[in-house]
C-alpha cells in the first residue's frame, strides 16, 4: 500500500528536494510535505511541483504540529549534516543531528497517523581503522567506535531510532547505510576534496573507496518510502577504486604529506571555512571503507546501476582536470614501461649472476 502523506525533512538541500520531487510526480500519493529551516533555491522549487514547502526547524517542538495536523503516514529523515561547515560549527552541526533527530523522533511518536520512518544514514557508523574487516555487513560494529565528529552523531541517531522502533513496533523503520556520494549534481564531503587541483593525502597510506551514484541514491530512498522494507542495509555501488586512482582519473594532483602535517592542514581548513579535514574524516581517507550490499540486492531488492567506478567516470565528465587524460595515461604508460625494462633488467642479471653447477663427478665428491 503506497503511503498518502509523506513528510521529507532536509528538502531544501539537492537529494531532500530531489526525493520530494520524485515522490510528487507518483500520483499514487496523495501530499508531499518538504520541510527545512532555508527555503528551497528558485530552481529547486520549481523542480518541487506539487511538493509543499514548510520552513519549520526540526529541534523544534513545533515539527510535531505539523505531523499531527497533516496526519503524516510516512517521514523521511534527511535533514542530518555531515560537516561543520554546512551548518555553522561543530555546536550546530551536533544540535541539527542529535537534538533535531531526538524532537522528530518525539513527534513520530506522539502522531498515531505515522506508520513508518525512513532514515537517511551512512556508512560511516562503521568507523575507519587498520583493523577494519575487508567489508562490513550490516551485523558489524565499528572496530574502532568514532569518537567525534559527523561518524558519531550517526551511531546516535540510529541507536535512537532503534529505541523509536521498541517503542512503536507498529511503525516500520529502514536505516539506509550510505558510502560516499557523487555524481554530476550532488554536493558531498568526497566531491569537495576531489574538486581541488591538488589533494593533499596521507603518506603512506592508499584507502579503498566505495562510491554511490546520486540516481542510484535517490532510487534507493524512493524504493525505501514507497516500499515496505523494514532493517537496516548498506546502500553502495559495487566495486571499489584506490583513492590514488579516484584522484588520477579526476585528473587531480596528489600530494602525500606525513600525517601531522595533514593534521595541520585540516585544522587551518575548518578554521577558514574551507574542505573539512576533520579528525574522523582524515581516518578514513588514510585507511577507506567498503562495504557488503548482498542485502541490498537479495532483500531489499535493488540493485545499483552504477558501479564506483561507473560513478566515478560519469563525474569526471563535468569535472575539468588539471592534467589531462592523455598525459595521464602518458606518463601511466612510461612508469609501466621502466617498471618492466627495470623488470627484466634484474632478471638477465640474476641468470649471468647464477653459479654455474659443477660436473656430476666433482658434485659426488664434494658430497662424500
């Protein structure tokens, strides 16, 4: 049964407003409610259609009138932010996540109308550490539980969601664990250090990067709010890609810096407004995170049509490189031809550096 009132927090921002409008044009729906604490951009509205706006903030008590008076059936958690700067420090940031999750949470269960949630998380509840499995399922725990940050406002919110859930059993919830966005249109913490002609990376280290394509994002959480799937399940594309090719292909320049100075870095960009190199975020470019979607695929049944590294070449198409592509793959070519002659240098040594065995005869002497 398709739900009659959905309710869509976080719309103002390109996949809130992206789902809002997706959710209008399906007929079988009867209001799409869209709230934010900013309004919608000109073009965003237009894209909204039928979508009702409310600017309305969701630490708010007030949110709770609004559920109850349009006899929501469905809420869609997205209005949680991932970095510092989006929201105006770290103070913010944290009050938006928690707090704004808690009085939501408070509203869903107050409205007897409301009879499933959806909740936008991410897959950075499972942390970034050396000791990290090669893939987490959803049964996993963090090996190394974050203690700060975007990764640790998300392990609360879905541990109140999972209180939410005792508490209402009638209401069917489904966690979506995302990795990484990107895409054309959509603005992610990945996109912002991959827009940067130099990107400065941690010496020493190469992660494994797990991306999702935005129109798989947004067919995800359209299936999830239409749909009856209740659990938790990791949302990514299938494969994974070194960061130093995600880099390479972007036609970006890499510069390796030791780890403190990194750590330097990252405080003089989060002073300034600029890419948030915060502690947690750091972590994970040094050690990456993937993880397993056979949930995804055989439960909730979608699989994604981008793979990382389909996602990623349909993102380099809108992204000017500051080395071209033929140079690229110029100098790839080179390194791989030296690599190969050094290769095969080392080998004819060896066989002129092998000692030659002695005669049979000599041998059962030297054996007596």
């Amino acid at each position: 049964m398709p739900p009659a009132v959905v309710l869509v927090t976080g719309v103002s921002r390109w996949l809130g407003g992206a789902l809002a409008a997706e959710l209008a044009r399906d007929r079988a729906i009867d209001r799409v409610i869209g709230v934010d604490t900013v309004p919608p951009s000109p073009e965003m509205l237009r894209r909204l259609g039928r979508t009702e706006f409310v600017r309305a903030d969701i630490r708010n008590p007030m949110i709770g009138k609004v559920i109850a008076t349009a006899a929501v059936d469905t809420v869609v958690h997205m209005n949680i932010s991932s970095t510092p700067a989006g929201s105006g420090g770290r103070g913010p940031m944290k009050e938006l996540n928690v707090i704004g999750t808690m009085q939501l949470l408070a509203a869903c269960q107050r409205a007897a109308s409301v009879r499933r949630l959806v909740l936008k998380s991410s897959s950075a509840v499972y942390g970034a550490s050396s000791r990290d499995p090669a893939v987490f399922t959803e049964a996993m725990q963090a090996r190394r539980v974050p203690s700060g940050g975007f990764a640790r406002d998300s392990l609360d919110i879905e541990g109140y969601v999972r209180s939410f859930a005792r508490r209402r059993p009638d209401v069917g919830v489904a966690a979506l664990r995302f990795t990484n966005f990107i895409g054309p249109r959509i603005d992610s913490v990945l996109t912002s250090f991959l827009r940067m002609p130099l990107v400065p990376t941690a010496l020493g280290y190469d992660a494994r990067v797990q991306l999702l394509h935005e129109d798989d994002a947004l067919a995800v959480l359209t299936r999830a709010t239409t749909g009856d799937f209740a659990g938790t399940v990791n949302v990514g594309g299938e494969g994974t890609l070194l960061l130093s090719q995600v880099i390479r292909r972007l036609g970006r320049l890499q510069v390796p810096l030791p780890s403190p100075a990194l750590g330097s870095l990252g405080r003089f960009t989060r002073r300034f407004g600029y890419v948030d190199y915060s502690p947690e975020q750091m972590r994970f470019l040094n050690f990456g995170r993937v993880v397993d979607t056979t949930v995804l695929r055989e439960e909730f049944g979608y699989t994604p049509r981008f793979t990382t590294e389909q996602a990623l070449a349909d993102y380099a198409a809108t992204v000017t490189p500051v080395i071209p592509p033929e140079v690229v793959a110029g100098l790839t070519g080179r390194a791989q031809g030296l690599v190969a002659r050094i290769g095969a240098t080392a080998g004819s040594v060896g066989e002129r550096l092998r000692p030659t065995p002695p005669p049979p005869g000599l041998r059962a002497v030297r054996d007596a």
